[in-house]
C-alpha cells in the first residue's frame, strides 16, 4: 500500500504543478469547477485503474475517485490523503 500511495501521491504533484495552466472551468458534477480541480481528479482515476490493472482488477468509476477525494477536502495534509484513499481502492483484497 506504500508503494501505491507514494506512486499516486507523485502523479497528483504532477498534476498539482499544471496548475497554471489549467484555469479555466469546465463542467463538473455538481456544476462548473475550476479545470486544474476536474485534471487532478481525472489524473488519480487514471492512477488507480492503472495499478487496479497491475493486479487484475477491473477499472473503477470516477464517482468512486470522486469520493474519496471529498474524505480529504479540507486537510492539512489533502494530497497526502488524497493519494492514501486512493491506494485503498487498488489494495487486493
């Protein structure tokens, strides 16, 4: 689970650092969203399916992502949680 976490914590500081570049809005869920927020989003998805597909799991939705993401709105440390509950979803069980 280490080794998942720290690989998605490293793509979601990759992704954190497009910031900049992604300013504009786009339609989210629940309504228009800043871009870089929907990018980073899309970015841990990708993360977890591909490692979920490493051990033979099938993909996950993004709602899936999507919720555990809101475990870690508002934290201190948000990337860092972000990341963990996301290698909770490619733990084999």
């Amino acid at each position: 689970m280490r080794a998942s976490t720290e690989r998605l914590l490293a793509a979601l500081t990759s992704a954190q650092e497009q910031r900049d570049q992604r300013q504009g809005f786009v339609d989210g869920p629940d309504g228009p969203e800043c871009e870089w927020a929907a990018f980073e989003r899309t970015t841990m998805h990708q993360g977890v399916n591909e490692i979920r597909a490493e051990y033979g799991l099938p993909p996950i939705p993004l709602e899936v992502v999507t919720r555990v993401e809101g475990l870690a709105v508002g934290h201190s440390d948000y990337s860092w949680k972000f990341a963990f509950y996301c290698a909770e979803l490619v733990a084999p069980k």
